[in-house]
C-alpha cells in the first residue's frame, strides 16, 4: 500500500498508481537560500499544488520529498519535493481518502 495524502484537494500518492493519467512527468519544488530555514514541506507542497492546478490535474503521484541542511551554513535549510503531475478519475480518489482517514 502506498501512503497517500491530500492537501488543499491534491492527492500526494508515495508511489505509482496503476490507472493514473500522467500529464507532466519530473516536476519539482526546491526552497533553499536565506530564510528558507522558515520555510516547510507545506510551503514545497504549495508549489506543486500550483503547478497542479495550471495543468488541471488533482494528484502528485511518484511524490519525494525531503529537507537537507547545506555543509558550512548556518540557516540554509533546503526543502525539496518532486513526482509527476497526473489526473485520477473519482473512484480512485475517493479509494485513497478512505485509506488516508
């Protein structure tokens, strides 16, 4: 089972989903630079939601996410996420939601 969740209406599916419509394969979302120790994995989340949105799709599938801090730097913190925009028809969402609740 892959771990889904949803924010703000995306599904953000940790794996493929067999009947998914990929629309945009390996997009990403990297914070980094000063200040970015303030940002969080919500803020990479928002990036891709965005993106979600300009290309009518409702999930993430494939998603990464992460944060490193840079060697020798004393509030660069990079938060990063990335997967393949991509549309699930009703029956699947409503699949992962009931697994998500």
């Amino acid at each position: 089972m892959v771990y889904t969740s949803f924010y703000k209406g995306i599904a953000f599916v940790e794996g493929s989903v067999p009947n998914a419509k990929v629309i945009k394969q390996n997009v990403n979302a990297k914070l980094s630079g000063f200040g970015s120790h303030l940002k969080t994995l919500a803020d990479v989340k928002d990036i891709l939601v965005n993106q979600c949105i300009s290309s009518n799709a409702n999930a993430v599938v494939n998603f990464k996410y992460g944060q490193k801090t840079r060697l020798f730097a004393i509030d660069d913190m990079i938060f990063f996420g990335s997967g393949d925009l991509a549309v699930l028809d009703e029956q699947t969402l409503q699949e992962l939601r009931k697994k998500f609740d």
